[in-house]
C-alpha cells in the first residue's frame, strides 16, 4: 500500500501500488546517492524486468514510500535492501521536489546521500549491473548512458542544490 498525496506532499488516500503506477496517482519516491569510502558513487543498471524504466541506468538507490512509511525510514530501508546490506548509517536529507514525467505520472521525491563502507551484494531482481565511478566520470557518463528521467533529474537538482548550499 502506498499514501497517494496532492500537490503540496498531504495524503488524501491510500492505494495499492500497482494501482497507484495503473491510475498515474501521485505518490512518494526516495532517491539515495551512495558513496563508497573512496568517495564514488554507486551506479547500477537496472533489471530488465523492472515494472518502471526496465534496463535503464541509474545514480540512485531508492523507491516509493510505503504507506504510513516516513522519507527517512524509506531512504535507509531501500538503501540497504538494494545494495544489500545492513547497518547503513542513516542517509542524510538534502531536499524534495515534485517530479513530473510529463505524461500525467509524478511523485514526490526525497533526495538523500549517504556513504556505504560496506561490501555491497545488491539485490539481483533489482539490480542487473553496478560499479563505483568517481563524479567527475559519472558526469561524462551522463550523455553516454541512457538514464532512468526522474534520477537524472534528481542528480541535476542536487548538482544545483550543491552550488546554491
């Protein structure tokens, strides 16, 4: 079950998710940024089978909010279901925005870092490939990888949300 909300993040109903993703309700995303100890952020493609944006690439680990579920609580749940690890530090907010694909789907989207020391196992029915790339070579990548649109559009807000903060 999901929390569907309005324009300004308040809940007006629940819904099951398939649902939610079938009628185009506005629901809660987390997006976490990962850094390894080396300072490089996680980078996966994502399984063919995935129900939204199948084998594309993304610099985020994340997903929606369960219903009743707080952003924070979210973040480090699938942070750690998707790298597959545990006892993560609790990823650090940055700031939220409403996304909009344009196509009459959107979602509220908490975007979070957080750094993982840890050996990673990421989930295969999540995760189908990943490394670490420094910054500097994920954003070159940025024009040679097809990229999931709502984490692209998280990584330039927080690329702005950096040079404004």
């Amino acid at each position: 079950m999901l929390d569907v909300v309005d324009e300004q993040d308040r809940v007006v109903g629940r819904a099951p998710r398939g649902e939610v993703y079938a009628r185009g309700l506005r629901h809660r995303c987390v997006f976490v940024l990962v850094r390894d100890a080396q300072d490089r952020v996680f980078v996966h493609r994502r399984t063919p089978d995935k129900l939204v944006h199948p084998s594309l690439y993304d610099m985020f680990v994340g997903g929606v909010v369960g219903a009743g579920e707080s952003y924070d609580d979210a973040a480090l749940r699938e942070a750690e279901e998707e790298l597959g690890v545990s006892g993560l530090p609790r990823p650090a907010f940055r700031f939220s925005f409403l996304y909009d694909d344009g196509g009459g789907h959107s979602w509220w989207s908490a975007v979070y870092e957080v750094r993982c020391e840890l050996p990673v196992r990421p989930q295969a029915e999540e995760v189908a490939w990943y490394t670490f790339l420094p910054e500097a070579e994920l954003r070159l990548d940025l024009d040679r990888r097809q990229w999931v649109p709502d984490g692209l559009e998280a990584w330039r807000r927080l690329e702005a949300h950096r040079s404004t903060g």
